[in-house]
C-alpha cells in the first residue's frame, strides 16, 4: 500500500517541483533545523526543571507558559515543512523503517506533552516551589527530553538507512 | 603549507578510522546536529531579547547567567564533533564554498560576540533590567541571531554542494 501512495505521490505536481529545483530541499531542511532547534530547546527548559536539574529558581507553571506556545508553533513550523520534504523525496522516507520510528516517537512525544500539560495544570502551586519535584514530574521531565533526543537521532539516521 | 596541514590531517589515524567506517561519521554527525540545536536555540533565547521580542520581563544578565553556559557546553560538543567530522576528508571541505562561508560566518559571530562583551555588556547591570535594551545590544543581538542562523543553513548546505 505504501509503495503505491510512494508511486502515486512522486508523479504529483508538487512533488516535481520540490525535486526538480535543487535548492528547496535544503531550503526547507534548514527551516526544519532551525525549528527542532526552538522545540528542542524551549522543551530542554522545562525538561530540565521538571526532571529537577536546573531551573529551580522558576516556577513549574510560568516555564510552561513561557515555553510551551513556543514548542507548539515550532512543531507546526517543524510539521509543515516534514510534509513538504516527504512530498519532495516519498521514497527517501515513507519507505524508510527508521522514519516510522521517528514518527512513533514524535507521537509519544505529544501526547505525553498534552497528558502531562494537564496534569500539571492541576498540581501547579502545590508543590510547584518545592525544589525537588515529585517522581512522577521527573520522569516526565527525563522521557520528553529522551524521546525529543531520539527523534532528532532518527531524524539525521534517515539519511542513513533504507 | 596550509595544504599539507589538510593533506596531513585527513591521513590521520582518527580521521582515517572516521571516513572508513560506515557509522562512525552518521554517529558523529548526530551528535553535532544534537549540540548546534542547543546552541541556536539558546543564544536565540538571549538574542530575541537582547532586540526586544522575547522574555522582555527577564533581566538580561541574569538571563544570561542562566543560559549562556548551556550555550557554551554545546558549543564545544558541536565545536569538538565538527573538527571530527572536518577531519575525516578535510582537503575536500576546505574546498567547498559552503564551508568556507560557514567559517567566515562562525569569526563574525565571535567578533560580534567579543565586541559585545567588551562594551555594552560593561554596563549591563545599568540597562538589564530596562524591558527596551539600548540600540547597540539590538544591533548586536540581531547580528547574532543572523550570523548563528547563516552559520547552520551554509552548514546544511555543505553535504549539498
């Protein structure tokens, strides 16, 4: 089935256009770079604060505020132009094992930011000053920076492997 | 003599075992990739409020305090790895344009950056507070966010070429 989506997505019109011009795919891989670069940092801030190793002098709750809207805009920016590399070079990931990985992760990846977003909504101003944050903030903090450290792994292996 | 220094280079044990194996350099460039995310997206955190568009409630040398020495560490993974994956076929990217700019572009940012610390950073307990930075930190945090940016797109585009 994916062969044939592959097949059928490399004759469309803008796939063409993408692989014809030689400059678009790198165009829009450093945009894909420069937005992992604004996920992954802005993520690191409130990772690194959840899972209780820096930060400490911040609360839990204006991290997130601060940082989450960010994160979210650049996974929109980091999504539109994964599509647009896919629909350049089909084969080059939708037939590739290590980009079904790295989407898996990516999912995993938001919906443990969405599930634990609301969590910590609810806990917020309890334990928000302490300065060590419970178990379960910690291990959310270290999974989210350990699944956005995959995924950007998977990203550059997809060059790699077939 | 520059040439022989390449030549030499890329004939070394380690840059030899890089460019022969076939996952040391994927592996080493990970790793780059993982640090100069961290670099971009930190300095653009002091950058963006040094030209008054983010974290303008945020003092700026506190902010910098906290920030600039996970840039640092970043910076010499991403500094350490890119020497590694240079040295693998050194005489070849010493030609190419796109790294040529990259290098040119990375002495800018540090020009920038040593012109900043010498000066306007000086007073910074003066104007750090202020959510509006003067004039001179926003040319030099504008400069910054650019030079950084060029930095990683003549990088990108160094497999290109």
């Amino acid at each position: 089935m994916m062969t044939h989506l592959v097949e059928w997505l490399t004759h469309t019109r803008i796939s063409t256009t993408i692989s014809d011009t030689a400059w678009i795919i790198p165009a829009v891989q450093c945009v894909h770079i420069l937005a992992i670069a604004f996920t992954f940092t802005s993520m690191a801030m409130l990772d690194l604060r959840l899972a209780g190793v820096a930060g400490r002098q911040h609360s839990i709750e204006s991290l997130a505020k601060r940082f989450l809207p960010t994160m979210w805009l650049a996974v929109i920016v980091l999504l539109v132009t994964g599509i647009l590399l896919i629909l350049g070079e089909p084969n080059r990931a939708l037939l590739n094992w290590v980009f079904g990985v790295k989407m898996l992760l990516l999912l995993a990846v938001l919906l443990l930011t969405l599930v634990s977003d609301r969590v910590l909504r609810g806990y917020s101003g309890t334990w928000d000053r302490a300065t060590r944050p419970p178990v379960g903030a910690r291990v959310v903090g270290i999974l989210s920076l350990l699944l956005w450290t995959s995924i950007i792994v998977a990203g550059r292996w997809i060059a790699y492997s077939g | 003599m520059l040439a022989d220094f390449f030549k030499w280079l890329e004939q070394t044990t380690p840059a030899r075992t890089i460019s022969e194996s076939g996952w040391l350099f994927p592996t080493i460039e990970t790793l780059h990739v993982l640090a100069l995310t961290l670099v971009i997206g930190s300095i653009a955190m002091v950058d963006l409020r040094l030209i008054n568009v983010a974290l303008r409630k945020r003092d700026v040398a506190e902010l910098s305090d906290e920030v600039l020495p996970w840039t640092w560490c970043a910076f010499v993974v991403a500094a350490l790895t890119g020497f590694c994956l240079f040295a693998s076929a050194a005489t070849k990217y010493v030609a190419n344009v796109a790294m040529q700019i990259k290098f040119v572009l990375l002495m800018l940012a540090a020009i920038n950056m040593l012109t900043f610390n010498l000066t306007l950073h000086r007073s910074i307990k003066t104007w750090g507070r202020d959510p509006k930075t003067p004039l001179g930190a926003q040319i030099a945090g504008g400069l910054s966010l650019i030079l950084w940016i060029g930095v990683m797109v003549s990088g990108r585009w160094i497999g290109f070429l």
